[in-house]
C-alpha cells in the first residue's frame, strides 16, 4: 500500500475510502482537480488553484517555477507522456531507466515524476528516504497495474499451494505492478522484470525451480501477453505450456491438474493500449505501405507480436528508429504520443501508427500542464503535494525483488 499527501502537507492513504468526503453518485462525471471520488480513480481532487487549460501562460508559468526550484527538484517524463508535459522533463526514459535516473540524483529533494502511480512508487522505493516523490495527477494510474490486485494474488497463491505446486512456482511481476505485488514477489524469493528483460528474468526463475526442462513454473503478473510471448518466442515454450489464471473466477478457472502440467500460469491482465491492436492492423499496414517494417511493443498480444516484423521495449524502438535507413517505411505499435513524436524526430522516416483508431494511454495522458504547473508552483510555494509514498515493509519487500532484477545478467 502506498500514502499520498495532499495540498496542506497531511498524509492520506490512497486506499479507497470515503471518509470525510461525500461519495458520488456511481455515474457522477467528475471534473479533473475538482472533487474526488476515493473509490476509483475518476476525479482526483487538487486542492487549491488548478490552472485553467486554457490559461495562454501556463508553459511560461512552468518554465518559471521550474527554474526557481533548480536542483532541488528533478523532473522525469516517461516516453509516452504528451509533448506539453515531456518539455519540462530533465530526463526521458521507460519506467525503469527513471527509476534509476531518480535513485541517481540523492541531491532533488523533490523527484517530480510525469508517468503513472506504479512508477512513482519505484520511484519512492529506489530513492533516499528524505527524497519526495511527486506525481502532479494522482488519478494517473495504469489500468494493467491495477488488474492484480494483493489479495488476489495471495488467493492465486493459495490457489497453487492447494494443487501443490507453490513450492515449484517463481512469482515474476513485470515492473507495471504495484509495489505491493512486487512486494509479495520478494517475499517468496522471485524478481521484477520490464520488457527488455523479460527473457533473462524467466531464465533466471526456471533455473531457481530445476531450469527449463524440469517441472518448475512461473507465475507471471500481470501482463499475460509479455509473459507469453517471452515463454513461446524467446525461452522456446510452448502456448499449451501456458495458462491463463483469471483471478475473478474461482480457482483462478484452472483445475489442479492443468496447474500441475503448465510451466507457465499467467494472470489474466493485459494494457488497454497495447491490447487493441490487432492482426488485421498488421494485414491492413502492409497492404496500405509496401515495404513496411511492422515493430511492435511485447505487451500486443500473441497474434500480433507474431505477425510483426520486430518486437521489443520502447527502448528498443526508439533505438530501432534511431539507426533505420533513411525513406524506410515503419508501422509502430505502440502508445501514440510516443510514435507521434517519433514521426516528428525523424522527417527522414515514413512512420506510420499500427492502428489509426487506438487512442492514447489515458490515464498517462492525465499528466497535463495545468497539473504540473500546479504541482511546480505548490513545490516552489513550500508545499509538498501528491507525495507517493510507499510503506516500509512493502518497500523493503519490493527491493528486494528490484534488487534481484538489477543482479540479473545484461542490466
Ligand atoms: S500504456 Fe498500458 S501499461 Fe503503460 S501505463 Fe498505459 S495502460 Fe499501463
């Protein structure tokens, strides 16, 4: 579990709760920065000025604020994060590269990070304890993360110690899990991984439980299809050695039996942005754009990643793109703010977004500049909002299985 704290500098837990607070209606639409609705993510409150979008000042406002906080504050913006926000970032970078970033500057006092509510978390977990994380929206969360959720993990544990075979499973949790769910992955003895490392990581896990051949299993949280396609493509598993553990069924919907035969038991999670593209996308591409290179991020799902040309990390696209040969054709799957600026970096690319019609990572995207400006101006003004802060035995748990990921070979 993790706290924030609000405008006056008061802890709360982000623990869904309505005390003190009058709970809307279920339909309520909420506006950004006015009232809140604890029990999900729709409206977060920011209490006192909320800048107005349309205010024609707010870059220069944020430029200003920015600069009078110089290197008492360090500002992270994740790759998919929209243009408005990223200008102000000191650093750019995939969730585990700002992590590292921010554990790398002990000097901020203030690590402002411009991504989702699990990075901040790494992020608070990495970095010294009189460092503040601050995440300017604390509504950005990340629907993947929040498709695996503690308690249903211990029941899924439960699940596996019932069919006896807990004793031969590796929890591996991808680093989009909350620091709780990497918690319980350092408990019992396994690791985090991120896209780039997916491979080395399960590597890593079979070896624990008699490598790859023997009848060890991973339990792979939460994204099934960066699981699977790590197991099939890359470690030479077969899809019937993996199953889908679906925590809103009983038993996860798997029988003790087909526990005992897979090697693989993935949750049932996926990203709601990488999840959308389809086959078809790659059919249609390469009909509409002869030559096409079809690039495609891990969490697409199997159909998808198989009928691309490449598969990798948003490192690893962005390095792709970087070294590709001028008037080559691209076809990117992956979030939209990323591929759009990737378009405008290289004029000397045909770049192409895999699917017209998928929106951007929303919750990402609510991240905006009214909030950073109100964030950078309250941290200017003395007062320290939003602040992620994970507790301490989640916190020691979850670096430990961060720990483990950094001692994996490659990193
Ligand atoms: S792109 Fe997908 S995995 Fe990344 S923050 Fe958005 S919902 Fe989560």
């Amino acid at each position: 579990m993790s706290t924030a704290t609000s405008a006056s500098g008061a802890a709360t837990s982000t623990t869904p709760t309505t005390g003190g607070f009058e709970e809307p209606a279920p339909s309520a639409l909420l506006l950004l920065g006015q009232g809140r609705d604890l029990a999900s993510e729709r409206g977060v409150e920011c209490p006192g000025a909320l800048p107005a979008p349309s205010d024609p000042d707010l870059a220069e406002r944020a430029r200003a604020a920015r600069a009078a906080l110089g290197d008492s504050a360090f500002v992270l913006g994740h790759h998919y994060q929209r243009d408005e926000v990223i200008q102000f970032a000191d650093v750019t970078g995939d969730s585990f590269k700002l992590a590292r970033e921010a554990a790398a500057r002990p000097a901020a006092e203030h690590v402002v990070f411009c991504g989702v509510h699990f990075m901040a978390e790494s992020a608070d977990i990495l970095t010294a304890p009189d460092q503040k994380v601050v995440l300017p929206d604390l509504a950005a969360g990340c629907s993947m993360a929040d498709m695996a959720a503690i308690d249903q993990v211990e029941e899924a544990w439960a699940v596996l110690s019932d069919a006896g075979v807990a004793e031969r499973t590796v929890p591996v949790t991808y680093m989009n899990s909350s620091a709780a769910i990497k918690a319980f992955t350092g408990r019992h003895g396994g690791t985090v991984c991120t896209s780039s490392n997916a491979q080395v990581a399960l590597r890593w896990a079979f070896d624990q439980v008699g490598g790859e051949d023997g009848d060890g299993k991973v339990l792979f949280m939460p994204d099934q299809h960066l699981g699977r396609n790590t197991a099939v493509l890359q470690l030479g598993l077969r899809p019937e050695d993996c199953v889908v553990y679906d925590p809103r069924r009983p038993g996860g919907g798997l029988a003790p039996h087909e526990l005992e035969a897979a090697r693989m038991v993935l949750w049932r999670g996926h990203c709601s942005v990488h999840g959308r593209f389809s086959a078809r996308n790659v059919a249609e591409v390469r009909e509409r754009v002869p030559g096409v290179t079809v690039l495609v991020h891990p969490e697409c799902t199997h159909e998808v990643v198989t009928a691309a040309d490449m598969v990798g990390s948003t490192e690893y696209i962005i390095r792709a793109l970087d070294a590709a040969a001028p008037g080559s054709s691209w076809a990117i799957g992956t979030e939209l703010n990323l591929v759009r600026r990737l378009a405008r970096t290289h004029p000397e690319l045909d770049v192409h977004y895999l699917d017209s019609t998928v929106c951007f990572c929303s919750t990402m995207n609510r991240i905006d500049l009214p909030h950073l400006v109100w964030t950078l101006e309250s941290l200017v003004q003395g007062r320290t909002v939003n602040r992620v802060v994970v507790d301490a035995d989640d916190a020691h748990w979850a670096r430990v299985a961060l720990d483990q990921m950094l001692a994996l070979p490659g990193l």
